[in-house]
C-alpha cells in the first residue's frame, strides 16, 4: 500500500510506497522507502534519503550517506559502506 507521512514513521513492516518528510524506522520494508532519516533493518527494494541505514539490505540505496551491514545492490551517494568495502559516490555488491 502507501504511507504518507507529515513527520516521522515507526513501524514494523511495510510494503509498498512510504514517504515521510522526517525519519522512518521500519524493521521490514519491501518496496520504496523515501524520507529524510531511513532505518530499515531488513530491505527488499529502495531507500530514498538524506542518511540511509540496513542492517541486511537487497537492492539500492540512495543518499547523502548510504550504510549496510549486509548488502546487495547499488548505493549511489556521497559516502557509502557496505560488508564489502568503503566508497564515494558509487558502491557495489553482489
């Protein structure tokens, strides 16, 4: 489904479109997650925003700062940290 969000989203699992114009913590996300802040434990899809974080993330992450514990996928970004390496501007794992 979609989530709108004027400032902030707590949740547990979403699936979809979330957009929040503050910070999203959500422990499962599969879809498209857009907002300032992202905290997604477990990632299937997109994190859209300024600071980006995913403990086991699948897919791309998008932002200022892009981090992952477990990662595959592409992180495009000023800084991005993957299980694999440290890199500007463009990160990869697979």
């Amino acid at each position: 489904g979609i989530n709108l969000s004027g400032f902030g989203t707590l949740g547990h699992q979403t699936n979809g479109l979330l957009i929040s114009s503050g910070f999203s913590f959500i422990e499962k996300g599969n879809g498209i997650i857009i907002s300032g802040f992202n905290r997604c434990t477990y990632l299937n899809g997109i994190q859209i925003g300024a600071f980006t974080y995913s403990r086991k993330a699948r897919g791309l992450q998008i932002g200022i700062t892009n981090e992952a514990e477990d990662f595959k996928g592409i992180q495009i970004g000023f800084w991005n940290v993957n299980n694999k390496r440290k890199f500007p501007f463009i990160n990869w794992s697979f």
